[in-house]
C-alpha cells in the first residue's frame, strides 16, 4: 500500500479563532491545496466529517437528475433530496444549521 493510500490518525489543535491546520499527511493524501473549498458536516451523535465543496456538488447533481440511488443505496428518496437541498445551499455560501 502506498503511503498515500495507509490510514492516518494524528492530533490538531484549535487554535483561539476555532482554527485547525489539516495534517500534511492528510492534504497530500487527499490532494489538498491551498484556496481548495471544503464543507465540514457535524452530527452531535455521528461525528464530524469534512468533503470537498466539488464532490459534493456531484453527489447533489446526481441525486438531483434522478441517480442518487444508485450511489446512496440506504435512506429515502426525501433524506436524498434534503441532503443534496442543504449541500447545494453551503455550497453557494449559504450556511446551514437546522439541526438535523
């Protein structure tokens, strides 16, 4: 396995402003740059996960243009549509809280 593809675990800190710094590691694995656009999702009970604006916005397309079955088999077709209704939203810098 190549040392871009082997799992990685490391700590940040937050700086004062809620700042983190990705880890090296985890740019050059995932080919993060500099002015490269990222939503961050969090869920009090399921986590925190971080996506790239773009790869969401695809997902979103496609579930949109009646395809997001075939790359999210779980959930209802309402979840899928809500999901990709709020990706589109932060993606156009709109900010979503609402709970869920």
């Amino acid at each position: 396995m190549s040392k871009n593809h082997m799992p990685y675990m490391g700590t940040v800190k937050v700086g004062a402003k809620g700042q983190i710094v990705i880890p090296k590691e985890i740019r050059e694995m995932f080919d993060i740059n500099p002015g490269d656009s990222l939503i961050i999702m969090a869920h009090p009970k399921k986590g925190i996960g971080i996506e790239r604006k773009s790869t969401l916005l695809k997902l979103s397309e496609a579930i949109f243009s009646g395809r997001g079955r075939e790359l999210l088999e779980n959930g209802t077709d309402e979840d899928m549509y809500d999901f990709a209704r709020k990706v589109t939203k932060v993606a156009k810098g709109g900010e979503e809280n609402d709970g869920d």
